[in-house]
C-alpha cells in the first residue's frame, strides 16, 4: 500500500479539526452527557470508520480494507477492557460528573499522540528487523496468558499509579480543590496544579501503558503503519462516547477478559508465524526462511476469528451475567462501580 505525502497530511489534519471541533465543544460547555448525545456521536464516528474502510477499499483493495477493518475491531476490543481502568481513575480522584468527558477528552489526545510516535517507532523497527516479530509475538501470547489467569482468579483490578504521575505530584505544589477545567491555579502567591492536571496526565499516560499490547496487536494484523494508525485514531474517537454509554454493561460482560486474551493468543502466534515465514536469524532454520503456505494465517480468517471472539464472548457474558445475583457478578468482574460516581 502505497500512501503518499498528501494522504499522510490530509489525515492529521482532519483528525486535528475533529479533535480540536469536539474539544471546542466540550471545553465551552462542560455538562454529563446524556445517553442520546453518547450515542449520536458514537454512531457518527463508527459511520466515519466504516466509510473510510470502504474508501481503502476503493483505493488500495480488499485486502488493505480488510486489514484495517480488523485492526479497528481489535484496538476497540482492547478499548474496551481499557475503560475498566478509566471508571476506576475517575472513582479514585472524585471527578465531579459534568467534568469527567472533559478530561477523557484531552487525556485521549494525549494518548493519540503518544501512540502516533509509538507506532512510528514500531514501523521502522519492522521494517529493519524481521525477528522483532518474535518478540511481538511472544510478548502477546504472554500477555493473553496473564490477561487469562487474571480473569481465573477473580481478583478485584486495582489502580496503581504510574511512576511519573507519582513524581508529578510529589515534586509540584498542587491543592486538592478542584476549579472546573482548569490544569492550574494560584494559591498562597504560588501556581499550584489542580485534580485535573493530575486526571488527565493519569488517564495520557496509562493509555500509554495499555498500547504496549494493542499496538503490538495491530502489526499482526497489518504491517502498513497507515492503516495502523488510522485504526488508532477511530478507535480512540469513540472512546469517550463509548466510557459513558456502556459504563454500567462492563459490569455484565464477565468473560470479556478470557476473550481479549484468546484474541492476543491468536495475534502472537500469527506474528509467530510470520516470523518464520520471513526468518532471517541463523539460528532458525540456518537462516532461512521457512515457506509453508500454512505460516501466513489469511487476513480474512482474522477478521471472521476477532467477530466470531467478540461475538461469542458477548453473548456468552450476557447470558451468563443475566443468570447471576449481584453478589456473583461482583465476584466475576469485581465490585460494582457506576461511571458516574462522584
């Protein structure tokens, strides 16, 4: 897929114009959104997903459509169990409600941009080093094994605070009252950061922690560093929408971690495969590489293997979540926290 120079351009600066469009509104009227603008706005960016999906289509091929179709579902798949996360930030630091998009919104621009530099990063390591997709590849199906025993031992998921966060507010005055939007304020003649710098600096960088499994993830999928981060970008547009909307089903969907850990089992040991199919290491089949047709795993069977997951994984969830007390769900998922908790 060859994406030219203006193509690059166009996308930042569209993406650049909707995020600056939704921060513009959020930022002049901070409020709790209502499940119907949730909704609207969501179904407004999957729309938008779908038709640039077709326009790869139309431009590069199926193939390159379907990549990046798959790419989506898996970041926002990955998103999802993400928002668990999220819930339990905004509890931690009591965000008042009418603020909470607010910060998911300048915490997921944050995130964006962070991931942008990340995948920059991955795509020249790929395209220099064949082997890094064994470590890619070990990485995820180590991952989905821990992300599985997690899901085993029915463990409450606690949040830790990440080291520069800790840092932040250990080194810099800060005060514990919150003023609206504001990321600082002056108190006792000194500039003081305010509960909102440290909420946003939280939700920026642990994104940034989760994107060591999904970016990883979507080079399975995809190798074009174009579709990779066009994934990203829809993926995290629909986040915020998507936190509010769903907040109270996370609690249902009691198998979603056994499902995302199948999801990055398969992914690894496609890159696995990959691997060796491309193998360079002497080691390795005297560094040769390895051409059996059964190494490369179809892009379409990806995408039926990551709907069919998701779509069992939900289903089964729900059914199983519909038979149970709350004492049992809380069990499952751990205890149950409402997205709008002060």
């Amino acid at each position: 897929m060859d994406v030219p120079t203006w193509v690059w351009i166009a996308t930042a600066v569209v993406t650049l114009a909707i995020f600056t469009f939704d921060l513009a509104v959020v930022g002049r009227r901070p409020h709790e959104p209502s499940m119907k603008e949730c909704a609207t706005y969501l179904s407004i960016y999957v729309g938008l997903a779908v038709l640039f999906g077709l326009g790869v289509w139309y431009t590069s091929g199926g193939t390159s459509a379907l990549e990046f179709y798959s790419g989506w579902l898996v970041e926002y798949s990955l998103s999802i169990d993400n928002l668990f996360i999220f819930i339990i930030i905004m509890a931690k630091f009591a965000v008042p409600r009418e603020l909470q998009q607010y910060a998911l919104m300048i915490g997921i621009v944050m995130a964006l941009v962070m991931r942008a530099i990340f995948i920059a990063v991955g795509a020249a390591a790929i395209s220099n080093f064949s082997w890094i997709f064994y470590l890619f590849g070990l990485f995820l199906v180590y991952t989905a094994f821990k992300l599985a025993r997690e899901g085993a031992e029915d463990e409450d998921e606690e949040f830790e605070e990440n080291k520069l966060v800790a840092f932040v507010e250990r080194r810099f005055p800060a005060t514990s009252e919150w003023h609206g939007k504001s990321l600082f304020t002056h108190a006792a003649g000194k500039r003081m950061i305010t509960p909102m710098f440290i909420v946003i600096l939280t939700l920026g960088t642990t994104d940034l922690l989760f994107a060591l499994d999904s970016i990883p993830a979507i080079f399975g999928i995809t190798k074009e560093p174009y579709l990779v981060l066009t994934a990203n970008i829809f993926a995290l547009m629909g986040l915020r929408q998507l936190y509010f909307l769903i907040g109270g089903l996370l609690q249902r969907l009691i198998y979603l971690s056994y499902g995302l850990a199948f999801l990055l089992a398969f992914i690894g040991v496609k890159l696995f495969f990959h691997a060796l199919h491309e193998n360079e290491l002497p080691f390795i089949n005297g560094g040769e590489h390895l051409d059996y047709a059964w190494l490369e795993i179809p892009i379409w069977l990806s995408l039926v293997v990551i709907i069919a997951t998701l779509a069992v994984t939900a289903v089964l969830s729900l059914w199983a979540s519909s038979r149970m007390s709350a004492q049992e769900q809380d069990a499952a998922t751990g205890p149950r926290r409402d997205w709008h908790d002060d």
